[in-house]
C-alpha cells in the first residue's frame, strides 16, 4: 500500500479545497472510462459520452494520447498538475500548454510503461491534451458548474464538521473508501498500490472534492500533496435517497425529501445544494420538522446542523424509504442548474 508520514502541524494546516479544473479533469476519467457509478452518472454519460466519443473519432492522434496518458495506474503528470487554490481554470490550462514537449512525451512512457506510440512523437501534446480538457469543462462541466460548486462547497462544510466530531482518523478513513486509511503513528494511506513511502512532514496538503468519479493521490515537488476524492454518496447522488410516495403524500413532496436526507447531520446550505430547493423553502420545510420533532438541530463550530430525530426516524422507516420506490420525478440524472511529477492515484501522471 501507498502511505505517508504526517506529523500534527501537517493536518493542522490542511485545507479543504474547490477546483473547477479537479473537476474538470475528474469528468474526463469518467468520460474516458465509460462507465458511472451511480444512476446520476450514468445519465451524465448518457447525455455527454456520444458527443465526446464522436470528437475523438474524428481526431485520433488526440484519442491515442488520452488512451496512452490515463495508462493503468499512473496519470501523466502533466495531464493533471495538482490543483492550486484560487488558480482560474484557464490558468491551469496554460500551465498544461506551456509544458515542454520532451517532458509530456516522457510522462506519457511512465504511464504507458513503455515506448511512445510513433504516433504521439510530436511536439503538440500539451495543446492537444489543454484544447481536449477546455472542451470537456465548456460542454460537460460549466453548464453544471453553479450546482456542482455548491454541492462541492456542502461537502467542505460536512467533512469540515466531522473533524470537529470525529477527528482526522474519520474523516480520511471516509474520503476514499478501501482506499485511504489512519494507519496510526501519523500515518495516512493514500491507496493500495505498492509504492515506497513519502515523508510528508512540512508539506502542503489539501483535500479537493470531487462530483464524479473516483479519487486519487497527488502530487508536486517540492511539498505539495493532494488528495482529491468523491463526495459523499448524499451529495453525490440526490437521486440515490428515494423518497416513497406515501411519505411525500403525507409530507410533501420537498419536505419529505429533506426528511429523508437528513439520516446524517447536513447544514441548511447543503440541503439547498443538495435538493435544489430555494434557501427559503428549505428553512420552511425545516421549522416544520422541527416543530413536529421530526428534525433535531445542533451547531457544530460555526455550522448549525440538522438530522432526524428518533420519531423522524420510526416515520421514514415505516413509509418503507430507501427500498427502491421513488418520488414521482425524483430523476437520478444529472444535476442541471435549478513541477513536479504529480502523483495521481490510479490513472495519473502521478496519481497513484
């Protein structure tokens, strides 16, 4: 297994980070391997992939050089240069084109394990690779962006509160699971793969959420480190939490979805990223679940959280929710509007 040696000062400095270009690149794993983990991915696939498969098919040098770069267990550094808070997308993107051909072409033999394709011996990788990325952010990430940051900046909040509760041990234990581990003696597993351990002590580290796909390990000599992981299956997937149509009947449709939610503690501004409801129809459906007792609120640091109460509970389990029955056009699609060698885990130039 990969690990890292931490020290206190390290997690104290850590930082929850949102990167529109993570994201971006996370939506290109996804496209390039075809395949979601969940309904909403699945139909994001379903509107994005044909498109995609389409532009590669009619530009194969670029197909060759998304193919060879993924490779099997290590990204191309300069595919994914670790991501920088603040940094605009397009600042990324030049970073990515102003990469030195000789230094793309050897990144893509590290992840190939092997010679390059005569194909890719040239000196336009880096446009290619900056050109493909920008297309997959404007047709497949900005129309989404709004919704997307919000949810990711919900997910921030909660991991930020579950430190507060549980300490760093649970989080990282969470963020990419069977893959990331507290190995204790301030140890962090990163992944599963059988690399030589880094002392980290000093570093920069950052976490980065993402809304598709899986995570990875990154990162940027000298002293930056990443892990960018997925959000957590609530956030991630809305869809997933079905709410039958009994309850909805007895609630309402919006109510009853916020009661569902709530089986783990989640702020109001998570809820609103979440379901996609109004700030104010959120705080209503909230009073009147706390009124009824359905809904219980604590604060932790300077969030104020909600989650069922034991009465919320018993209701949600007898109307039988989570057994598959779903709110008339409760969708599972997409949520639409309402230098160094960066290791990366699994497909990266330095993802590992």
């Amino acid at each position: 297994m990969g690990w890292w040696q931490v020290d206190g000062d390290t997690l104290v400095r850590s930082r929850f980070v949102v990167c529109p270009f993570t994201e971006t690149f996370a939506a290109l794993r996804l496209l390039h391997t075809g395949t979601g983990a969940h309904p909403g991915e699945e139909a994001w696939l379903g509107a994005h992939l044909p498109a995609y498969r389409a532009r590669l098919a009619a530009d194969p040098v670029t197909a060759l050089l998304v193919r060879s770069a993924m490779g099997t267990s290590w990204i191309a550094d300069f595919l994914a240069p670790l991501p920088r808070e603040g940094t605009p997308l397009e600042d990324t993107l030049a970073r990515i084109r102003a990469t030195d051909p000789a230094a793309a072409r050897a990144d893509v033999r590290v992840s190939l394990r092997g010679p390059l394709p005569a194909a890719l011996e040239r000196d336009d990788l880096p446009q290619r690779a900056a050109a493909l990325l920008a297309h997959v952010w404007a047709a497949t990430v900005r129309p989404y962006w709004h919704r997307r940051r919000r949810i990711l900046e919900a997910d921030v909040v909660a991991r930020t509160a579950q430190v507060s509760r549980g300490g760093w041990a649970a989080v990282i234990d969470s963020l990419l699971p069977g893959q990331t581990r507290w190995l204790g003696d301030n140890r962090l597993q990163v992944n599963r793969h059988e690399r030589p351990p880094r002392d980290i002590r000093g570093a920069e580290l950052v976490f980065v959420p993402v809304t598709v796909g899986r995570g990875w390990a990154t990162w940027e000599e000298p002293g930056r480190y990443a892990l960018v992981y997925g959000c957590t299956g609530a956030l991630a997937d809305p869809g997933a939490r079905s709410v039958p149509a009994s309850l909805g009947t007895l609630l309402g449709a919006g109510r009853a979805r916020v009661l569902v939610l709530l089986d783990s503690p989640l702020s109001t501004s998570q809820l609103v990223a979440v379901t996609g409801q109004a700030l104010g129809s959120v705080g209503r459906h909230l009073r009147v679940l706390l009124d009824a007792g359905l809904v219980e609120r604590r604060r932790s640091g300077r969030s104020v959280l909600y989650a069922r109460t034991a009465a919320g509970e018993v209701l949600v389990t007898a109307s039988g929710a989570g057994t598959g029955e779903r709110e008339p056009g409760g969708g599972t699609g997409e949520r639409e509007p309402g230098a160094g060698t960066g290791e990366r885990e699994e497909p990266g130039p330095g993802i590992h």
